[in-house]
C-alpha cells in the first residue's frame, strides 16, 4: 500500500496541525524525528482547516502550514477549507 | 580534514509535568496552553483566611453558587496563556494603531462631518466609563474566581477593558480634543440619558457572587452594549458620513467577535455540568436582561434616534440566541 506523508518541523505551531492530523484520519501516525515530525497515513491524508483552528484556537489559514512544511509526499489537492494527500 | 555528521536523537524522559500527563491520560507532549493552565492555582493548605472574610478560604469554590465537578473544564477555546494573549494583542494594537495613523495624516478626522462627529463623540466617549466599569468587574472575576482556566481568562478580559477605555479617550482626543473628554465625563454624571447604565454600571459592582458577575458584564451588558455600539451605531455613522469612524473601532469590534468565543464556550459548559447550574444561570440571565435593555434604550437614542430601542432589541436578540446555542432557556 502507498504512502503518503507529510514533515513538519517542531514546534508549537506544528504539534496542533499534527494533533489535527491525527483526530481527523484515524489510520496516521506520527512519527518524532529529531527537530521534526513525520506523519504517515496510507493512501490519504486530510488536513482541515476548522480542526487546526480549534486545536490551535485561533483562525487559521492552511497556507500558514508551509511556514512550517519540511517535506511532503502525495498528490496535493487544496481548497480553503481542506489539504489533501493522496495516491488516488 | 574529514568530518562525519551524525544525527544524535535523544529522547526525553518525559513529554510533560506528571500532572498534565495525569489529565491526559498518557505521558504525550501537552499544548503550552494546558501547561501553563491546568492546576496552576493552590487548592489545599492554605494558611490564615482574610480577617475581613472568614467564612472563605483564599480561594474557594464556594464564593459562586455555580457548583463544578473540575473547574478546569471552563478551558479558553482560544487557548490563551500570559504568552499567546499578550502576543495576540500586539497584533490587534497594530493593527488599531495603524489605522489611528492613517486618519491622522489624511487629515480625515479634521475633514469629517459635524454632525456625525457630534453624534460620535455624544454616544461613544462616555463609554469610556463603560469600559473602565468592565475593567473592575473583570478583575474581580480574576480576583474571587476559581481555578486558573476560567480566572486567567477573566482577568484577560478586565485588562482589554481597560485598553478598550483607553481606545475611546484616543477617539476622543482625535476627534474632539480634551474638551470632548470632558464633556463626556459630564455627560456620564449629570446627563439624564446615561443615568440608568451609570446606575447599573455602579449596581454592577456590589454584585458579590463572581460567576453572577460575569452573566451580567460579559454575556448580558457587553453582548447588547457592543451589539449596539459597534454593530449599529457603527453602520449608521458609516451610512451618514463614512468608514473613518468605523476604522477607529477597529479594536473594539475585533475584540468583541474574538471574546464572544470564549464566553459563549463558558456558559455552555457551565450550562452542560448539571440543571441546577442551567436553572441558575437563566435565573442570572433573565434577572439582569431587561435592566440592560431599560439602561441601553436611552444611550442608544443618542446615536440612533427613534431606531434606537430596535437596535437594542436587535442586539439583544441576538445574545438570547447565542444562549440558547449555549444551552439556556432564556
């Protein structure tokens, strides 16, 4: 099965779009790498935007997630309101 | 000279202080929000209660009726600690202060119309008194509260109070000199108009139970008072003589969608601990409600004429609804 996955720096910022993720696709794991989190999650991967905000409590723009992006794998697809990885 | 780089990982012992990981169930990297909030204040061994005060503990559950199992449920949906506040207020000042400097050098204060400049300085300078009342009031709820989650916030809230007053004395400096200021604080004692709020502003603060303090200065005064003044009176002046006085209430308005968050997440939650606290809050909310109404409807009048006792109504109406999004039957 493909993978998709997405590398964020660690930081405070980063660790509620991680715990996003995480609440919104129950099948992705993160992994702690030095100065950095690695999130994997097979064949799709949602980033939405009303989840972040509430993890992070304030508006969010899921452009904002690039300040802190390192790397990532999948076809992107983005809407204001989502940020979709996938291999389909 | 060869060098070979390695990564070194070290793991920490621990993600965070034990009990947050004992909230948390499990020993995971916790937000700085949590940190700096869950049982930050001392809740046994206290020393000597107040001389003044005897039948309470310095802080104590029991100075509100509102019963809670774990006051750190009424947690701040905007997550503010001392960093993130006081970070997200300099963003907001920015803003404000760019806007206070654009219409200074324009010359757009200077250009603006008579009347509407009359009306504005009638209706919103007093306010300043308004806001200096929250301020007291917000710092009480910070003072007799209970649990940081909820007191931190409250306190937040008293000193953008203060900040929101120190707007208005700016607007009126701008727009009408000291003696703008002056008159206002005439206005706010002797004027028959703002007598009803002033009584109720003063009433507001021998208000004992904290919680019932917060129902009438957060949700009751500041949801109908900042409906009317920001939403209506604002739009009315944009109508008659354009946005420049708008612009400078650029803080006040932001402020008051942001802060709305936060007491609506409060009230629901207090509202879904038990019926007893449902009962009583709605108890708070109807007892205080037409008092605000009877003491808006004349200050309204100033800016709106005959449209004023609507506004009220609109402004009202809508605080009744986010109450009863919150649970309460109002």
């Amino acid at each position: 099965m493909a993978t998709v996955f997405i590398a964020l720096q660690k930081n405070e910022e980063s660790r509620a779009i991680v715990d996003a993720i995480l609440a919104d696709n129950p099948q992705a794991t993160a992994n702690n790498e030095p100065a950095m989190v690695k999130v994997d999650a097979p064949e799709r991967m949602v980033i939405r935007r009303e989840t972040v905000e509430q993890e992070i409590g304030r508006d969010f723009d899921l452009q904002e997630i690039h300040v802190n992006l390192v790397t990532l794998s999948g076809n992107v697809d983005q809407t204001d309101d989502e940020f979709t990885l996938s291999w389909v | 000279m060869h060098i070979d780089l390695r990564t070194v990982s070290i793991t920490p012992l621990r993600q965070t202080y034990n009990h947050i990981a004992e909230r948390m169930g499990a020993d995971k990297t916790a937000s700085r929000y949590l940190e700096a909030t869950m049982d930050l204040q001392a809740e046994t061994n206290f020393h000597y209660r107040s001389t003044w005060d005897p039948q309470y503990e310095i802080h104590d559950r029991k100075r509100t009726r509102i019963v809670m199992q774990d006051w750190y449920d009424l947690k701040d949906p905007r997550k503010y600690y001392y960093g993130t506040y006081t970070r997200a207020r300099a963003r907001m000042e920015e803003l404000a202060d760019a806007d206070y400097k654009f219409v200074e050098t324009r010359g757009l204060a200077a250009a603006y119309d008579d009347a509407a400049r009359q009306t504005a300085l009638a209706f919103y300078v007093p306010l300043r008194h308004v806001a200096w009342g929250g301020n007291m009031n917000g710092l009480y709820q910070g003072d007799y509260g209970f649990g940081t989650a909820i007191v931190q916030a409250c306190i937040y809230a008293g000193m953008d109070q203060l900040g929101i007053a120190q707007y208005l004395t700016q607007f009126g400096l701008l727009m009408g000199g000291r003696e703008a200021l002056d008159a206002a604080k005439k206005d706010w004692l002797q004027a028959p108009q703002w007598q009803p709020l002033r009584r109720l502003v003063e009433d507001s603060w021998v208000v004992e139970d904290w919680f019932e303090l917060f129902v009438l200065q957060n949700v009751v005064l500041d949801g109908a008072l900042f409906g009317v003044a920001y939403q209506e009176v604002d739009a009315s002046l944009t109508e008659r003589a354009g946005p420049v006085v708008s612009m400078l209430l650029r803080f006040q308005i932001e402020w008051f969608d942001e802060v709305s968050k936060w007491v609506d997440s409060v009230m629901k939650t207090a509202a879904a601990e038990s019926d007893a606290n449902k009962t009583l809050l709605a108890q708070w909310y109807r007892t205080w409600r037409p008092r605000v109404v009877e003491a808006l409807a004349p200050v309204a009048r100033i800016a709106l004429d005959d449209d004023g006792a609507p506004a009220v109504a609109r402004a009202m109406a809508a605080v009744d609804a986010r109450m009863v999004k919150a649970g309460l039957s109002v």
